[in-house]
C-alpha cells in the first residue's frame, strides 16, 4: 500500500476494522486479532527501544505518516472492543511485514 492516497488509509484500516468488529459482534465471534505495527507509537524521532503497549499511541500531528496513524485509530476501535458482547481482542505489533 505503499503512496497510497490518504483516503484509502482510512478506508481500509480505520472503517475496515470497525466493519470487521462489527460482523464479528454480529455473528458471534469470541475472539478477534488484530495485525498492527509498531508504527502506532513511532514518530520518526525517537529510538524504540525495550518499549511496551504502555508508550502512548501517535497523534495525526506526530505521526511519521498517514498509514501509522490510521492503523493506531484502527488498534485503538479493536482494543476498546475487548469485552464487549462477548468479543475479546488483542492487537499485535509486528515492525514489518512484505509479502
């Protein structure tokens, strides 16, 4: 998806994923998991090391670009999903994947 337009970001990450956790709801998945990345914390201006899911998400002003930022809001919908009408949900946060 590399130099893809802004707008496809948001479509695919941000309402593909509430639309993926809404079929979920409504066929009566128990379990969701969510492909992330460690981009959702990366600003470009710091070293990301020995870092945690404790390290604050970036904004739409500090991210390193748009498809991060659309995949932090999409991480964001999923983990406050968890719990919810019998739907549990974990994000993981892989630091590239090609193919």
């Amino acid at each position: 998806m590399h130099g893809a337009k802004p707008e496809v970001f948001w479509r695919v990450n941000v309402e593909g994923t509430k639309t993926v956790i809404a079929a979920a709801v409504a066929n009566g998945v128990s379990k969701l998991v969510f492909t992330s990345t460690a981009g959702v914390t990366f600003s470009g201006h710091e070293d990301m090391i020995d870092i945690d899911e404790r390290l604050p998400y970036i904004t739409e002003e500090t991210a390193h670009d748009t498809y991060n930022h659309t995949k932090a809001l999409a991480e964001k919908s999923v983990l406050e999903a968890n719990g919810k009408r019998g739907l549990r949900t974990v994000a993981i946060r892989p630091a590239g994947i090609f193919g």
